[in-house]
C-alpha cells in the first residue's frame, strides 16, 4: 500500500475529479457497503483509498485483503476528507471505471423511464426500489440528474450494480423498441386508478419530474395514464413513494423473482 | 411591515434559534408552499420575514396580503439567508408556534410507530405518504429525529399540518391504549409476506431505525410482522418505501377515504 500526503498526487487529484462530476468514465465508491456491492459483481476498482486512521478496522482491513496491494493508497485523514463528499467518511473509496450497459435491442420486460427527475436523493431511492421491485432497465431522459454522482450511489445503496442504466435516452428511440404497452404516472383527466385495472406483467412505467410530472409529449403516446389514489390531506406523493407503490403493486399481482 | 437591518434584531435572534432547532415551541417555515399549507389550518404565524429581494414576486405579495402587516418583516438579503437553512431560499418564511396535538385515550384507526428512525428527509417522505395513505396519528419512539427541524418540514412538504405528530412516546403506554393489532414490519423469522394474509382494516404499523429495524421488545408483542417480498438485488428497502408499500397495499384493501 501506497502512502500518500500530497493532494498533488496523481491518484488523488483524480480522485477529486471524479467527486465533482467531472471524470464521466469513472465512479467514486464511498464506505464500506458500496464498495463491498461493487466486489460482488465486478472486478477490483482501479485504486482504493484509505484513510489513515482507518486502516485497522476490521470492516476495512477486510476489503484491503481481497483487492490488490499495487492499487492501495494510504490517505492522511485530512487528504482524505478532501476528497470525500460525506461529513463523515466511512474510512474507505474506490475509484472504478462507470460500467457500461450493453446497447438496447428490445425492452420486453418491465423497465422504468424517468422523465427530467432532478432530486439526486429521490432518483438514488428509485434505483434502490426499482432493483428490489425487480426491474432492471432503467432509462433516462436527457435532463434527469446523474445516475453516477456520489450522492445517488449512496442513496441506491449499490443499486446501480444491480441495473443496466441508461442515460441521455430519447423517448421515440426507446418506444420504437418496445414490445409491451407504456404506462405512465399522471394525474391527467383519463388516468386510471392504479387499483381500477389489473397490470401487465410487463410494461415500460413512466414517472416524471417532481414538480411538474410527466412530459404531454410521452402522456400522449403512453397506453394508459395511471394514479395511486391517496387522500387530499396532501398534494401528492415524492416521485420515490410513488414509483414504489406502482412497481410493488405489479409485483403484487405478478410476482416476478 | 417593518424593515429590519441588524442581524440583533429580537425577531432574526429568534428565528435563528428556531432554526437551529433550540426553540422547542415554535417551528420555521420556508418558502411559498409550506407557508400556504400553513394558512389553510392555522391562525397566522407570529412572524412573516421576508426577503428584500423577493417582496414583489406575486406569490409572495399573496401571502403578505392575507396576513397581518404588523408581524411582516422585510429583511435585507444577507440578513434573510442567514436565517434560511436552504440554500436557495424562496423569499418568505413563516415563524409559528409548533402545533401540540390532543392527548390520545383510545387509538382505533390505523396509525403509525416510528421506532428509533434516523434521517430527516426519510422522516418527512414518511409524514407526507402517511397523509396521503390517510392515516393521522404518528407516533415518535424516544431516539427518533425531532419531526419538527426545517429539513423534516420541507421533506414533509406541509404533511405536518395534516396529522397529528406525538414525538418522545414510550411504547407501552401506546399499547395500553390500542383498540387494534400491532404489524411490525421486519424480516425476522416467521414474518409473514405482505402479500399472504387479509390485512386488518385498522392497526398500529411499526417502521423501525434504517439500519437495525424495529426493536426486539416491540416484536416480541407485535401481533404480526410482516415483509415486504421483493427481489435479492438488492438488500432492503429505504424506511419510507417500505412504509409507503405497506400502508398503500392496506388503503388497497380497505380504501380509506
């Protein structure tokens, strides 16, 4: 392992680069459970940074024992709280290289369209909900919040490692893809109620920024438009609760695995 | 509306502290939604501040036209952030006095115990679904995130107004006044699936701490935990995706009004 002291250092400033979003090829992996997701399904990450006073924990001593020594580095705390975008780090970073989904041909299982969501907490929540609903395509529009800032892969939880996630999408290309109706989130005169029908075991569900919902243009073509019936004691659910509700509630009736 | 300079001010001193959450009776409401949430149920808030900047924006001339000219405040912008605990504030902020909800004798429509729960942003997603699931008493176990701070307020996006919040409650004097079962949800042995078994058209939900769950003493008199079967993705469910889940699945089955 690597002892580092200067914030000159190469590993570190890029380090630094990938926390401010300004590396799009790779990721910054924050604290123990998300680096250990990320061991589960790939392989080792480029660099691995840990903090000095850290590096004796047994959580952290065990991560350093399965990846490689040549790609360890020993930050000062005050280094490392420099590059760290949490108040209190959790002693461990990985710098990995942003994977890559495999380029779409048909969509014929449930996948999720996010339409402008901007709030990076709730689209962190709605990856970590989507992999737990058991949907795995998750499609962006252009004008959703990064999918790969460090404060959406702390709020999915690892999520991410679990999803083929595709950003910058343009919603006429993915509707020419699919085989399997387009329901979308709305509140739009016509909208059904969510428990009014059964759903298709499979669909592509649309949900929309959270103040001013889903784009007329993608309401327009959807197959149905759908509403979670709630009380008027408030205006409306947070886009994460409600994506929750409609995924779990076709799950409910189709169980997927 | 008196203008106001010097951050001496007895009214900024006191919205400060409110702020800094060590005023125990009166809460701070920031920007233009909350405050109208505020107006629809309550009296008029003992302070109006508002922000040089921001006074002729006609959604704030709105409010200041429905409230009392002696309690408004015109403070210069350096001033108003200051007090603000977001960054973009949204020129007007209310101070009132925290709203205390009526002794509970009998409790006999569904309501909701949060055990131990940490984060303030899941909190207020909590109060605003529970609004929406209808449900109005929520019980706060002692250790829970005080409902009351800026952060909960804004996350709850006036939910607050809507239920009736009982913060530092200790579980067995709730249970000795329960006229329904106790589910907790937790994914202890002989949990049940969310989806197995009739729920109760009314009971006390239990929804604990986001990393260790509902407290053992709790399960032990639970009449029945309850899971939410979702795929191994990933390992769990964020603490108000989970409770949106289930209260929405018993309003599905019971369609409360």
């Amino acid at each position: 392992m690597k002892n580092i002291q200067s914030k000159d250092n190469l590993v570190v400033r890029q380090a630094m680069k990938v926390a401010a979003g300004r590396d799009k090829t790779r990721i910054l992996l924050e604290g123990v459970h998300l680096c250990e997701e990320w061991l589960k399904r790939y392989d080792p990450p480029e660099s691995v940074l840990v903090q000095a006073s850290a590096v004796d924990r047994p959580e952290i001593a065990r991560l350093l024992a399965i990846t490689d020594t040549a790609r360890q580095y020993l930050l000062a705390d005050a280094l490392f709280n420099a590059i760290a975008t949490v108040q209190t780090p959790q002693g461990i970073m990985f710098v990995a290289t942003r994977p890559v989904p495999a380029a779409i041909s048909r969509l014929s299982t449930t996948a999720l369209w996010l339409d402008r969501l901007q709030d990076p907490g709730n689209l962190g929540t709605i990856l970590r909900t989507a992999a737990a609903a058991g949907v795995k395509d998750i499609l962006l529009s252009a004008g959703c919040v990064g999918a790969w800032s460090p404060k959406v892969l702390r709020s999915a939880q690892g999520a991410h490692f679990a999803l083929d996630i595709y950003e910058h999408q343009h919603f006429p290309d993915i509707r020419d893809r699919l085989d399997m109706p387009i329901l979308a989130s709305s509140l739009v005169p016509g909208a059904r109620s969510l428990y009014e029908d059964a759903l298709p075991a499979a669909c592509l569900w649309v949900v929309g920024n959270e103040g001013q919902g889903v784009h007329p243009d993608i309401l327009t073509v959807a197959d149905q438009c759908i509403f979670i019936p709630q009380s008027d004691a408030v205006e409306s659910l947070n886009a994460a609760v409600a994506t929750a509700i409609l995924l779990f509630e076709q799950r409910r009736q189709h169980m997927r695995g």
